[in-house]
C-alpha cells in the first residue's frame, strides 16, 4: 500500500518505540537496546531524508516494481550470509573456547542479517535514484 510519506514514517517510527518500551519495561536485554538505537538512527535518518526533499505530503512509492527487486536481492543475499555465518560461528562455539552461547550467536546474526539487509537495499534503490537524476549521453 502507498502511502504519504508522513503516514510511512510514523508507521515505521513505531518499531523503535517498540523496542524501547520491550527494553525499559520487559527484557532489560542489552541486544533489545541496540537493536532499538539502530532502528532509531534508521528511521531518524529517513526522516531526515524525507524532510531534506521535502516529500512529506507526497505518495511514497516503495512498492514499485525495482524497489521490491532491489529488497528481493538484499534478502537473497543476506540469506546466505546468516547461512554461512550461523554455521561457521556454530562450528566455532562449539570447537573454541569462545565465549559465546548458541542464542546470543542467533540473536547476533539475526540483528546483523537486518542492517546488511537495510544497507545493501539502500544502496541499490539510492544508486538507482541517482542514476536517473544524471544526464543521459549527449544531453545538456
């Protein structure tokens, strides 16, 4: 569903005051803290964007058809690196002495599978933004 970008942010807004709420009244968990600063400072800055173009009344067209690609691709991609990291840190807890338990190894993998996730997608859709905003070949 598209919607304004003002209605977009406060949705999404909602996540990190979730987070927040969870650590300060629920888990007292250090990983639900970071992952509520992340999300925050996400969110903070796609507000900032918003605000920078001034776009807030605007319709937000994230679901077009290159932005769902380019989420599809990051997914992908950050599937086979929690694949590959779940083992590889599987196989080190159990064969070292690194101290680390199995489900701070999960909750770990899992908060960094998110922020590769939001990088690469990010950069896919803003290098795709910028492409369209330069000249073609031969145009003034």
């Amino acid at each position: 569903m598209n919607v304004t970008y003002r209605t977009n942010f406060l949705l999404k807004m909602g996540i990190p005051l979730f987070l927040f709420y969870m650590y300060f009244f629920q888990s007292h968990s250090t990983m639900t803290l970071v992952a509520a600063i992340i999300a925050t400072i996400h969110y903070g800055s796609f507000g900032v964007d918003i605000h920078r173009k001034g776009n807030w009344t605007k319709v937000n067209l994230e679901h077009d058809q290159r932005t769902r690609s380019n989420a599809h691709f990051a997914g992908y991609i950050t599937y086979w690196v929690v694949i590959i990291s779940l083992f590889i840190g599987g196989t080190l807890v159990l064969h070292t002495d690194i101290p680390l338990t199995f489900p701070n190894l999960i909750a770990y993998t899992i908060l960094a599978s998110f922020i590769l996730r939001w990088i690469i997608r990010d950069y896919l859709n803003n290098r795709e933004d910028i492409e369209d905003a330069l000249p073609l070949k031969g145009e003034k």
